[in-house]
C-alpha cells in the first residue's frame, strides 16, 4: 500500500464506521431503542445537574434581551417560573408593546397588544402544560412515554445522538444531544398555534453553570413565522413569586381584556 494512501483510507474509514450507528438504529428493537435514547437521556440530566440542583430549587427569574431576527425589532424579555407548574414570559417589544403567555396550574393564556387576550386550548395548551412543569427534564419519561435513538449526526461539526421523544398528546420532538459533552444543542418541535402549525428548530447556546446547573444563555429560535434570538443576562433561583403573577385577567377580574375567538 502506498503510504500516502493511508491518510485517505483512514478519512474513508472513519466516514464509513460514522455511518453504523445509524443503520444500526434501523435493527434496534422498540425496547432497545427505548434504553439507548433514556440513558442519553440521563447523561444529559446527570451533565447539566438538573437532578441534583433542583431538589432544592422552588421557583426562577431569567432575564435578558429578544431580537425578531428577521424584523430587526427588539426587547427585553423576562421568564418567570415556579414549581411545581407554574410559568410566564413576558416580552416588551419597542413599537409593538408587551405581550404575556402564562400558565397558572390550570389557565393557560396569552395577552398581547395586537390580538389582545385568549385561552389556549387542545395540542397548544397539552405543550404549555407539559413545558411549564419545572421539572419538566427530570420528568421525561412522564411526559414523553415514547422515545427512540435514531443513531448519530453530526451538527455544526459535532456528533450528536438523535432522539425522537413522543409526547401523549401533539406531534413528537427531536433532540439533538452531543457526544462528548451531553449536552442538549438543538431541539426540532412542531407548535400547535392558530395560525397553524408551525415547524420550529431550537439552538441551545453558551452554556453556564448557575446555580449548580447548566443552562443555555442563548436560545435561537428558527422558523418562517418569527424567528427569534434571546440572549440571557441574569438567571435567579428561589425568588419571591406571587401567584398572582401567573393568574390570567379573567380570572382576577375587573381588567379590561379583549377575547380573541
């Protein structure tokens, strides 16, 4: 052999052995696929420390700044979240206003300036109850009775696991998690919106401990309907929350809202 054919038969080699752990995701029984994509799973909660971490954690603020990448608008956005299932987000964008989604335990709801106030209902609500549980990762085997390994990629010169998670109700979720850190890079989701559904791919960036676990302070949103960039500048844990932070319009009474059929 000549010697300076090794270098390209060991590039060869490398692609074609990059390439069988997704034909062999293709002869995995459901059980064995099951096993694979739940001690991937684990890894990245052991990794990020959510199991540990948030055993002693009840409540989170997070705030930053959101762009509308392909408007050139921005704002500052802030995500309230409180165990057990709680949350808010709250965006005030220049020339628009703000806009609130928000779930209280039970309501879930969205208040914005444009299309004023309505109630999530079906897939979209079965989402929002499933993302507002706050411990949401640790629980995924609750919340995604049916999960799949689907082999190995590689994303922005990463490899990474694929994951197929199937949620009890709405259209399945596919993570991305990379080999070598554990960590979750990329989430492709489909929302359940009026408009329609919309197909979405989530970066997961700039990952830093807080508090005992790692957390994305860079999330993009990419999708043909609003795709959006938020950077995080501060992260709390274990703030003052008031339920009331959470409860819908409707349901305090007295405020003047627009319902939106």
């Amino acid at each position: 052999m000549n010697l300076h054919r090794f270098p390209s038969l060991i590039a060869a080699l490398t692609l074609a052995l990059s390439l069988l752990p997704a034909a062999f995701a293709q002869t995995l029984s459901a059980a064995q696929s099951e096993a694979k994509a739940d001690q991937i799973l684990d890894r990245f909660l052991r990794v990020t420390g959510e199991l540990d971490a948030l055993k002693g954690q009840t409540s989170r603020r997070d705030r930053g700044k959101m762009t509308l990448t392909g408007m050139g608008v921005s704002g500052d956005v802030e995500v309230l979240s409180k165990a057990p299932n709680k949350s808010r987000t709250t965006m005030k964008i220049a020339g628009i206003g703000e806009i609130t989604e928000a779930y209280d335990g039970t309501t879930a709801w969205v208040q914005d300036p444009i299309q004023g106030y309505r109630e999530k209902t079906g897939l979209e609500l079965a989402a929002t109850v499933r993302q507002a549980d706050f411990f949401m990762a640790a629980n995924y085997k609750k919340h995604y009775p049916k999960r799949e390994w689907l082999g190995v990629e590689t994303l922005n010169g990463t490899k990474v696991d694929k994951v197929r998670l199937h949620p009890a109700e709405g259209s399945p979720e596919t993570w991305f998690l990379a080999q070598e850190s554990g960590l979750l890079l990329r989430m492709d989701s489909v929302s359940n919106m009026p408009q329609g559904d919309i197909e979405s791919q989530i970066y997961l960036e700039d990952y830093k401990k807080i508090e005992g676990t790692m957390e994305p302070m860079r999330v993009r949103v990419v999708n043909p309907l609003a795709p959006i960039t938020m950077e995080l500048s501060s992260s709390e844990i274990n703030v003052e929350l008031d339920d009331s932070l959470f409860t819908s319009p409707r349901a305090k009474g007295g405020e003047e809202i627009i319902v939106v059929h």
